[in-house]
C-alpha cells in the first residue's frame, strides 16, 4: 500500500483531491504515508483519528498535504466546512479517509482509491489488498497516468 501511495503521489498536484475507503485496516492510512514520501512532506503521516485533520507541509516545496479522518463525521459537507478545506484545496493535495458522501462537493475532480482486504476460501487474505482507483472529472481524464497504476504489489 505504501508502494502504491508513493506511485499514485507522482500524479499529483496542487487542488488534488482524494478519497480513501476501505474497512478498518485496510490500509487507508498507509497508503496515505506512502503519499507523503511522494510529496517529500514535513512529519509522520499517521491517522488523524481523533484530531480529524494534519496538515504535512512540503519539504521540497511542493504542495502540503492534507490528511483528514472524516469517520467521527457525520454531517457531510457542512461539518466539514469547519475544517476549511476548501481553502487548503488549491494549493494542497487533500486526502480524505471515510469522505465517500462527506467531501465530494469539494471538487468535480476527484480521485477516488477502494481498498479491500482479498478474500480467498472463506478467509481474509490479510496481506492481501485489491485496490480500485477510479478518476472522476476532467482532471483525471485520457493523459492523466492513472493507467500507470495497474498490476500487482506486495509489502
């Protein structure tokens, strides 16, 4: 997930918007620390469980990132107004966990990740991840490198 994090940072850029969902330990968080060795930012990219939101400045003068948790969220996009996003969205890469519902009105172009643990014979595969990442406006349309995404990795 890290790998992937670190692959899909190189696509980035200011005004980026991106959506994270999966189940509790699917790997939200680790992919989003792959994100920041990307973008050279400042500081742990740990969850923002219960602070909902850090701020990782660039260390290479690139965009800060933007980590927030809107799982403790409940009321959309007005609760998140409070956080200010859309203020840090032009000049940030903003990556929301659990935002699906919550953030969209954020941005029309939107990069949304879904993270599932693999399940093979009636069991969870707990080293095993499939992921789907799936563009959404014209930002992410034909030339945008998500095709540079496919195939497998391993931890």
């Amino acid at each position: 997930m890290q790998e992937l994090g670190r692959r899909i940072a190189g696509l980035l850029r200011p005004g980026d918007l991106v959506l994270l969902t999966g189940e509790l330990g699917a790997g939200k968080t680790t992919l989003t620390r792959g994100l920041g060795e990307g973008l050279g930012v400042r500081g742990a990219v740990t969850s923002p469980t219960f602070v909902i939101a850090r701020v990782h400045p660039s260390l290479t003068g690139g965009p800060a990132l933007v980590h927030v948790d809107a799982y403790r969220l409940g009321g959309g996009l007005d609760e998140m107004e409070d956080l200010d996003l859309d203020v840090s969205l032009p000049e940030s890469v903003v990556v929301v966990e659990w935002g699906d519902g919550k953030v969209e009105e954020l941005s029309d172009d939107r990069l949304h990740v879904v993270i599932a643990r693999a399940v093979g014979h009636e069991e969870v595969l707990d080293d095993v991840r499939e992921v789907a990442v799936r563009g959404v406006g014209a930002r992410w349309g034909a030339g945008a490198g998500l095709e540079a995404l496919a195939g497998a990795f391993s931890e």
